[in-house]
C-alpha cells in the first residue's frame, strides 16, 4: 500500500502536458473486440483501468503488444466471452465489452457490475436496449448471460442519459442488421471519439455529439489504421482548479478547451484568468477565490467527475456556494475527508453548502473513490500546519497518470511514500 504526502503552501507554475483520456480509451479499447487485425491506438494513458481491460482482454484471445508508446490490438483468436468477477469488481466500465462481444460471437458472460462508492451504478438501460436489438439475456449468480444469433438495428431511447450506455449499444449496432436510433444518447467528447474510432473501423455513425445517434449497420469492419485518443478534461480540469487554487500560473498543454467549456467559465466565475494558448490553456490564478455555485449535469454541463475537485477549492473562498450534484446519488463521500481538514460543510440531499474559510489545515485522510483522491490532493497543495497524507492512493492511479510527478514538475511540495 502507498499514500501520497503533500506539503501545502506552494504556488504552482509552470506547463503540464495531458495525458490520453481513460474514459475514452476503455471504450475505444473495448471496440478492438468488433473486428480482427491490427488496431494501431496513440495516447492511451497509462493506467491502472487501462491494464484491467487488457488483462481481462487478454484471457478472451485478445493480443496486446506496445511499440514506441503506441498500443497494437488484435482480437482475430478472440475465443473466449467471459469477464470475471474477480476483475469486473475491480473496474465497472468492464460492462463495456457486452456490446461487442454479442457483435462479434453472439454471446458474453459478464459479471454484473455491482455498485461503487459513488452510487448504486445500474446497468438496466444497457440491458433495455440490447433486449430490443434481440439478445436473450438471463442472470445468474451474479452474471449477465447473453446471447443473440443476429442482432438486430431498433430504435431506443434512453430515459436517462448514460455515457457507457450510449457506447456500448453504439459498438452494439455497427455490424446490426438495419439501422439503430439512439435517442436521449449521451454527448460526451469521449462518446464521440469512440465514434470517430468506429467510423475509422468502418462503421457509419451520425449524430454523435448531438442526442440522437443514427448507426446504419455494415457487413464488415477492419482493424483502425491509426486512432489517437483524445485528451483527459477531467485530468486537465483538475490542474486549471490547481492553478486557481494555490494562486498559482499554469499552462496546460494538450487540452481541448471545446471540451471544457463550463469548467472554464466556472473558473472565470471565481477570477481565475484564462487563455488559449497554443494548443492548450494558461490559467492564472486570482489572489482571492470568489464562492459561487455549480451543479453537476451530463456534457456540456459541469463534469461529474470535476465535483469533488470544484468543491475542494470552493472550501477556500471568500464566501459560501453551493454544489449540486445531479448525476449520482452518493458523490459526496470526500466531504467528510475534507472536514477532518477543517473545511467547513453540510449536505442536504444532493446539495453541499460549503462555507470558504481562510485556510484548510493538514490532516491524514482516506481516498475512497478517483476523483476524490484527486479531491484531497488538491486540498493538501493549500493545507497549513504540517502535511496531508492521502492514503488508499489505489483509486488515484486507476485514472491518473503519474499525478504526484506533474504536480512536482509545477513546483508542488508532493511525493509517495510506502505505508
Ligand atoms: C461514465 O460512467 C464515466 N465512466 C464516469 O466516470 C462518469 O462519471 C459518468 O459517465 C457520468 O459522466 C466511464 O466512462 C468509464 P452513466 P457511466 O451511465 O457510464 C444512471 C470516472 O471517475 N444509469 O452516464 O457508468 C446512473 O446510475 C467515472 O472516470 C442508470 O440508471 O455513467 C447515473 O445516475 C466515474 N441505468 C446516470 O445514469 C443505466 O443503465 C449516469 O450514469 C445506466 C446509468
């Protein structure tokens, strides 16, 4: 076990380049599975997820090689159409192998996914759908058995926005018989380059990034020539709310801002100054954070996943605000790691009040889920009296890569130590 130390009280400055995003990358991994051939893949980051797919990838008859930073896929022997609990448990987004698994075998046995720290997590949209493009699904200790002889184009609406959802049943459609509607379908930039990796493949895919979908099925696919994942947002939101944080200057390299463009204006809303540069972001910080209010909602709203970093700095502002969290029941359990900093909040049901104090104060805390580890980081880069030690760093290095190390190239007092 490691825990990350973090000795508070420096401005960060400098440039940080980012890496690959993990949320598109899982997707456009799982769709290797469509077609056989060498898939050429780019800026793949590397995480702890990322070896979770491969590995459970691996025992299906799925080869992995890398070459120069890039990732070579291909899934021509895939024999195999079971994903473990053991591994499943470890790494929910798994789900996302159901879809292509039925494309190319017409069948997958996958552990349920079950629930994580930050809700329930179901997966009954996915199964709403696949059900009318015609698989037969039972389940049984805790598996999802499903299998389909011909799957079969449909219309569908998704009553609630699901970005894995909208991506397994896209992977889903592409070979279909017919043509598939995805209505209410997730806008997510991660959606969309998945897109663009199916159309690469082959695919004919229209209306990602808008709510309807429209996948018109083909006879075959053939392994991408080349497909670079696009950058990390929510990696690239946590150093612009760094920058803000510790006053600091910094320039993000890399980043799309396209895809940031309520992050950016939350970060306006506080005085932080921003501006294109490049191809990324400079932001600087303002000498005093103003407290205003954010609710989480799916693309182009505020990211879910920048909540608990958005509230880290919110902690230290000049006033109170109030965050919303619309997208999942249970998101704020890094409240009560940031109180034993002495922040300063109470939740009532999806609403956090946080009232800005002048400073938080180094404690030892918990990290419980990804982005809450990125939470308490931030915290200790502004924490007094002593250091903050965020332990559980686990759930860190499933989705960033080499954090501590980016936040020391920036001038950071942070490094990891053994427990
Ligand atoms: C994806 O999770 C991301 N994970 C999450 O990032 C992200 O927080 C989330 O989208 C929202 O943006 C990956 O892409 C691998 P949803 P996903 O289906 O697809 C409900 C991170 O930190 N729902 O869009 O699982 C669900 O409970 C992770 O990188 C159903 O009710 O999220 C939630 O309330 C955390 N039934 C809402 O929809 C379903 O069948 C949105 O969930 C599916 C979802």
């Amino acid at each position: 076990m490691e825990k990350i130390v973090i000795e508070g009280g420096h401005s960060l400055k400098g440039m940080v380049t980012i890496s690959g995003a993990k949320n598109a990358a899982l997707p456009i991994i799982a769709s290797c599975l469509l077609t056989g051939g060498w898939h050429r893949l780019s800026h793949v980051p590397r995480l702890k997820d990322i070896q979770t797919i491969k590995l459970i990838m691996s025992n299906l008859g799925v080869t992995f090689r890398e070459e120069e930073g890039e990732v070579f896929v291909n899934s021509e022997n895939v024999h195999e159409y079971e994903a473990p609990y053991n591994l499943v448990k470890t790494m929910r987004a798994s789900i996302l192998l159901l879809g292509p698994l039925l494309a190319r075998l017409g069948k997958a046995k996958i552990s349920l996914p079950g629930g994580c720290a930050i809700g329930a997590r179901p997966i009954n949209l996915h199964l709403m759908a696949l059900a009318a493009m015609g698989v037969e699904m039972r389940l049984e200790q805790g598996y999802i058995h499903a299998q389909v002889d011909r799957l079969k184009g449909a219309n569908i609406f998704f009553d609630i926005t699901t970005v894995t959802g909208t991506e397994n049943i896209m992977m889903a459609a592409v070979t279909a018989d017919g043509q598939t509607v995805l209505q209410n379908a997730a806008k997510e930039p991660e959606v969309q380059d998945l897109a663009d990796m199916l159309r690469s493949m082959g695919a004919q895919i229209t209306g990602d990034g808008t709510d309807t979908i429209v996948i018109d099925g083909v006879k075959d696919l053939r392994p991408t020539p080349q497909h670079h994942v696009i950058p990390d947002r929510i990696e690239a939101g946590t150093f612009m709310i760094a920058a803000a944080m510790t006053n600091g200057e910094i320039t993000i390299n890399g980043c799309r801002p396209e895809h940031l463009a309520a992050v950016i204006e939350r970060l306006q809303s506080v005085g932080a100054e921003l501006e294109k540069v490049g191809d990324g972001l400079r932001v600087r910080g303002p000498g005093t954070i103003k407290s205003v209010d954010v609710k989480t909602m799916p693309f182009p709203g505020f990211p879910t996943d920048l909540q608990a970093q958005f509230m880290a700095m919110m902690c230290i502002a000049s006033g109170s605000s109030v965050i919303k969290e619309t997208i999942f029941e249970n998101r704020f359990i890094h409240v009560s790691e940031l109180k034993r900093m002495g922040a300063d909040i109470k939740i009532n049901g999806p609403h956090a009040l946080v009232r800005g104090k002048a400073r938080l104060s180094a404690a030892p805390v918990m990290a419980t889920d990804l982005r809450a580890s990125a939470s308490l980081i931030l915290a200790g880069l502004v924490a007094k009296e002593g250091n903050t030690e965020v332990n559980r760093i686990y759930h860190l290095d499933r989705g960033y890569e080499d954090l501590e190390k980016k936040f020391r190239s920036l001038g950071a007092g942070i490094w990891r130590e053994k427990v």
